[in-house]
C-alpha cells in the first residue's frame, strides 16, 4: 500500500491483527523511503442491499426511508422521537 506521507509506492507490514471480533483486519505499516508508520484495514466489501417493490422494481435500501416512514407513521401520536 502507497505511503500516505510521501507516495513511496511500497510499504511493510509490521504488526497485523483481528479487531471488530474478527470482521476486519488492522495493519501497522511502515514506509521503507521515509521510515513513517500508518495503519490500515481490510474488510470485507458492502454487499448492497435491495429493496423489491410491489410493481418488481428495485432500489437501494436507504434506512433514511425506513425512518422518514416511522415518524410519518408517529406524527400524530403522544411519543417523543427518542421514543420512535
Ligand atoms: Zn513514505
């Protein structure tokens, strides 16, 4: 991985461990031109989820929807947005 400090195309690992109980690794890495260190992580790629609608169509499920429906849905009721 690039150097984020000098653009040095080349980096070493020098400490890798499993962090998020296993879902994601976290790399210390140190740069052989300019001796600076950096971290990195890998994780495994968002797998996007779709949304079937009734005609068939499909959209990017947006939790903003979801809550946008929830507080449509509590406007005219006693509860408090913590509530919801
Ligand atoms: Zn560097």
């Amino acid at each position: 991985m690039k150097c984020p400090f000098c653009g040095c195309e080349d980096s070493r690992v020098i400490d890798s461990r499993s962090v998020e109980e296993g879902a994601s690794i976290r790399r210390r890495r140190e740069c052989p031109r300019c001796g600076r260190r950096f971290t990195t992580y890998e994780k495994y790629e968002q797998i996007p989820l779709l949304v079937i609608k009734r005609d068939g169509r499909r959209e990017m499920f947006d939790s903003k929807k979801i809550l946008a429906g929830l507080l449509r849905a509590f406007e005219k009721r006693p509860f408090t947005y913590e509530q919801i």
